[in-house]
C-alpha cells in the first residue's frame, strides 16, 4: 500500500478519543486508586503528575514522532528511521510486546464480560467469602474465561477490520463518553454514601511521610504503564495521525483524559469502601472480589441503585479494557497486513487467532493447566511480568536513546514543530529530557522493579 493510500484518522476529536481509549484501561481502575490512597493520598498525587509531565509525556511524544513520520507499522517504522541498523530491533520488540500483552489482557477484559452478565443475572450477590469463592472458580475454570476471552477478542477483530476510521475511530468516539458518563454516574452514587467523605479525604489527605524513594519509583513505572508507552500502540495509532496533528499538544489531552480517568475511578472506589469500612486493594482482587462486595453492602438499603452500580461498574471496566485491547490488536494486525503484504482481514485473523490461543493457554495456566508454570509464576503472571516489568521499559529506554541520539535532530524538531509550521515551543526541553532524564529514569525504574536497586 502506498503512503498516499494509507489509512489515517478522519477527525482531531477522534484521533484524541482513539489514542486515549487505548491509554485508558484496567490499570487507571485497579492500580492508580490504590497506589494514591497507599502511597500519601494528594502527595502521590502530585509525584505521578510530575512523572507524566518528565517521562510520560515526552516518551509518548518520540514514539508519536517515529510513528507519523514513517506511517508504517511499528518495526517498520523504527526499521526505516534506522536505516536499518540494529535500532530496527527495537520496533520488533515493541510489536512482540504488544502481541504477547494481547492475549492476556484478552483474558482479564474477558473476565469483566463475565462479571458485567452476573451482575446483570443478578448472580452477584452473598457476601464477602462469596465473592472470594466465585473469583477463585471462575478464574481457575477451563472453559468459561475462555469463552469471555473468544468473545471480547471477536468484538474487537470486528471492529478493526471495519479499519482506522470506521472501525477504530468510530468506536473510540462512542465507548470513550459513554465510559466517562458511567464513571461520573457512579462517582456521584458513591460520594453520596454516608461516610463517603472519609475516602475522599483518604484519597486526597496528602501525607508526605509516606513518600519514600520506592513511592517515586513507583510513580514513574505507573506513568508509563498508564499512557501504554512502548508497547506499539501509541506508534501505531501515531502512524494514522496527519501532518497538521500537533504531536506535544495532542500528547498532553491525552494524558490528561487519562489522568482524569484515574482520579474518577478514585472518587468512585474509596467513597464506597470507607461508606463500609473496607480497605481496597489493588490488582484483580480489587475489581473482582472486594468491590462487588463493597457495591452490595453500601447501598444495601436500595438494592436495585446498589445492582445498577455494579452493573455499570462492569460496563466501564469492559469498555476500558476493549479499547486497549483495540489498540493491542491493531499493533500486530498493521505488523502483518504491511510486512506479510496480506489483507487487513487476513491480518486480523492471524491475530484474533494467535492471541486467543496465547490467551487460553494463560487463562488455563491458572486452574487446569497449572503445570504450565515456571518458578512460582503461572503462565498468566509470566507474561504479565516479562511485557510489563523487562520489555516494557527496555523498550521505553532505547526509544528515548535511538529519538535522543540516533536520530538526527532536524528530523525530530521537524516533527515536532510539523516542519515549521509550528511554534515548537519546549522543543529544547523536549529534547533534553528525552536524552538525559527519561532513560536515567526509565532504568532506575527498572532496576529497582528487579530489585537490583
Ligand atoms: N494503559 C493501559 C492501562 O492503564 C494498559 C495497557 C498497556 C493497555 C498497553 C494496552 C496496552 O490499563
């Protein structure tokens, strides 16, 4: 397919809502409002902003620059900003991230399709050891999440192959409101509970004895987490953007949306723990155990707002979780539709199937197929450990070297400033940043997540 013919997003709206959606995912759910109500409430608060702000940002920004300017597939892009010089391997690094990362987060976006029909059924109720019990079965069951996980994979082939604009772009521009008009619902349900204030304050209090050298860390790793940097997706989507895009401007929206997804699904889990006096946790735990019951118990005296809320509550996680699953699938469906020279169809194929063999196996690694681990981690864990804790910043790390200090400059701020046309304003900061402190950072991060520092 030649330049001129390559898809592209029709609108800024929708190339703003596409990219976020992408962003957007469990993580802003099940980590950020924990790690903040953790790690010093409002102090951490501010710690992330500044981790988004000196690494996020500017690392969303280089593989905005790489994706657009080659307007190719991820390896593709890095491949052609080499000149094919070894750098090449870290676009294919970031595609194999991103096609190994799909099918397990298939699997947990599954999962929130199975707890959105029991909360509908009317499945979802009896108490604290209930739900503990139903999480345990459910998960470790050999058929059912893998269902979920055929389904929500077949949701989102269907919407890529219908392609960038009327598939994806189309998409993002209904599930991105809707998510954030069932967040706002349910924050306002749950700042209304009595006793709701107290999580706010937990939530918000900042307590800067809490920050230590690991709460930073921490803050940085989530940053990068959240924005989905070097796992393909932000390059790929970039690769549909247009020359007129504003790349730092546009970067910061998204970051923003982000950031305000984060916040909300604070304001809507700890008002509704602390109405009942329960300490969220995070990870899965958090959204499949503790708060369904939480739901229950809090609005208890009506039952049919507490059914409604969890119902809702669901609703947003599945749709988080399918427009990052959207973003995934696309990284490896544009891999193979441009480097196989095969159809968009045929791409997507490959990887529905692909990923949802990846995915069974690692929901299966965790009931059935419990042989299929390595060490004390299930298959399920491994992948999640080694896209997310060594690709993942390994990645982040050499992009912002091969941006920083392969690529010549011009070419950059050319990109940057869409060839003159714009101010390009923090250009020299954008610059500096992403040559000294975004890798000094992203390898502090990662040595500390193995515990080397
Ligand atoms: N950014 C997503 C989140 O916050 C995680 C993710 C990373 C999703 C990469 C897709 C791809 O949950």
């Amino acid at each position: 397919m030649s330049q001129t013919e390559r898809a592209s997003f029709g609108s800024k709206l929708g190339m703003i809502l596409a990219t976020a959606g992408g962003a957007v995912g469990l993580g802003n759910v099940w980590r950020f409002s924990y790690m903040t109500g953790d790690n010093g409430g409002a102090a951490f608060i501010c710690i992330y902003i500044v981790s988004v702000l000196l690494l996020g940002l500017p690392c969303m920004i280089c593989e905005f620059i790489i994706g657009r300017h080659a307007a190719s597939n991820t390896a593709r892009a890095y491949t052609k900003l080499s000149n094919g010089t070894a750098w090449k391997w870290v676009g294919y690094l970031g595609v194999l991230t991103g096609f190994l990362i799909t099918g397990y987060y298939g699997v947990v976006s599954g999962w929130c399709l199975e707890y959105l029909y029991a909360s509908a059924t009317g499945a979802m109720k009896g108490g604290p050891e209930y739900f503990a019990d139903y999480f345990k079965e459910f998960s470790a069951n050999p058929w059912r999440p893998v269902l979920w996980l055929a389904l929500i994979l077949g949701v989102a082939h269907y919407v890529i192959i219908h392609g960038v604009r009327n598939g994806i772009e189309r998409a993002s521009k209904i599930l991105m409101p809707l998510l954030f008009v069932l967040l706002l619902i349910i924050v306002v349900a749950a700042c209304m509970l009595p006793g709701a204030t107290d999580g706010l304050l937990f939530l918000f209090r900042p307590d800067f004895s809490k920050l230590t050298s690991d709460v930073f860390l921490a803050a940085l790793g989530q940053s990068f987490y959240s924005l989905s940097i070097a796992m393909g997706c932000i390059c790929t989507y970039a690769s549909y953007f247009s020359r007129q895009t504003n790349l730092a401007s546009s970067a910061i929206q998204i970051s923003v949306i982000d950031f305000l997804v984060a916040i909300l699904a604070g304001m809507m889990i700890f008002p509704a723990a602390a109405s009942v006096g329960v300490r969220p946790d995070s990870g899965p735990s958090l959204i499949f155990i503790t708060l369904p019951n939480v739901f229950e118990q809090a609005f208890s005296s009506v039952p049919v707002v507490g059914y409604m809320v969890a119902v809702m509550f669901f609703m947003l996680l599945g749709l988080a979780a399918l427009t990052s699953l959207i973003s995934l699938h696309e990284v490896s469906t544009a891999f193979f539709q441009e480097e196989m020279h095969i159809t968009r169809n045929r791409a997507a194929w490959i990887v529905t199937l692909s990923c949802g063999v990846i995915g069974a196996f690692c929901s299966l690694s965790l009931g059935k197929l419990d042989v299929l681990s390595i060490g004390d981690k299930s298959l399920f864990d491994l992948f999640d450990f080694v896209t997310g804790q060594i690709f993942l910043p390994i990645g982040g790390f050499l992009t912002c070297l091969f941006l920083g200090w392969y690529v010549p400059k011009k070419l950059v701020k050319d990109e940057y400033t869409n060839w003159g046309t714009q101010r390009g304003s923090l250009f020299g900061v954008f610059y500096f940043l992403i040559r000294f402190v975004c890798p000094t950072a992203i390898l502090a991060v990662f040595l500390h997540q193995l515990g080397i520092i």
